[in-house]
C-alpha cells in the first residue's frame, strides 16, 4: 500500500565530483557511468530446442567523461602529462549526486582510474560560450553507493 509520501526524481545538475589527489570540483557534466557484461552463448549437444544458453562474460566500463569550464587550474591537464611522460597515476574517484538540499544522494565510485584523453576547448570569436576543457578518465570498476 502507498505511504503517500512523494518519491521525486533527482535532478541531475546537481553534482560534485571528488578525484583522490587530483582534482574535487565544478564540472559542468560528467558521463559515462556505465558496466557492460559480454554475452558468451554456449550450446550444449544435447539440447533438444536449438537454443543457446547465455552465460555472463566479462565486464566492461566506459570511460567517465567530465566537462568543465577552463580556469587557471591546470591540474587535470597536469594528471594527463603524467600518462604522456609514461608516469601514469591512477586514482579513485567519486560523482556524487546531490538532492535539492545538496546532500549527498547517490555516489558512484570508481578505481584504478587515469586520464586516457583530454580535449581543450573549442575557440570561437563568434560565441560567448564558455570555455570547456574535457578529460575521459579509463578505469577498472565503478560501483555505486
């Protein structure tokens, strides 16, 4: 039976994000929180239905994807330099969703993570857009909390 009590969705602009050692900060977005499972299909000789069973493989996560406005702090593109100069430093990290009183909701935490690529921003005299460097950070398992 219904309590009666409203469940409202999070809204999802409301977030931080924590980095062991590098960075914790304003993105403007972050993306990527996704875990695949590969498909292996067996058959076994003596299935009568012509059918395949399907065991799970192994698991597979996409590169988180953060956004951010570009200020003086250089520190993402610093972590980035060091995987350049073959001194890759691989971290934890965190993106915390927040409820409208910005309490901690929901956190997905991921391990093992280094920057596999970072993007400066794209410069246009006609906008008045800003200026947004992006860094994907590969990593070995997310988990949410």
């Amino acid at each position: 039976m219904p309590d009666g009590k409203r469940n409202d969705p999070y809204g999802q602009f409301n977030f931080l994000i924590e980095i062991d050692g590098v960075v914790k900060g304003g993105f403007s977005e972050a993306s990527g929180l996704t875990t695949d499972t590969n498909i292996i299909e067996y058959r076994e000789g003596a299935e009568q239905h012509g059918t395949t069973r399907k065991l799970p493989g192994l698991m597979k996560y996409n590169n988180v994807v953060l956004k951010r406005g570009w200020t003086k702090d250089r520190s993402l593109w610093e972590w980035r330099k060091k995987v350049i100069d073959g001194k890759t430093q691989r971290t934890g990290g965190t993106i915390v969703l927040l409820d409208e009183a910005r309490n901690p909701a929901l956190r997905w935490n991921f391990r093992e993570g280094w920057p596999s690529k970072w993007e400066g921003p794209t410069l246009n005299a006609k906008t008045s857009e800003a200026a947004i460097e992006t860094l994907e950070i590969a990593h070995e398992g997310l988990e949410l909390e």
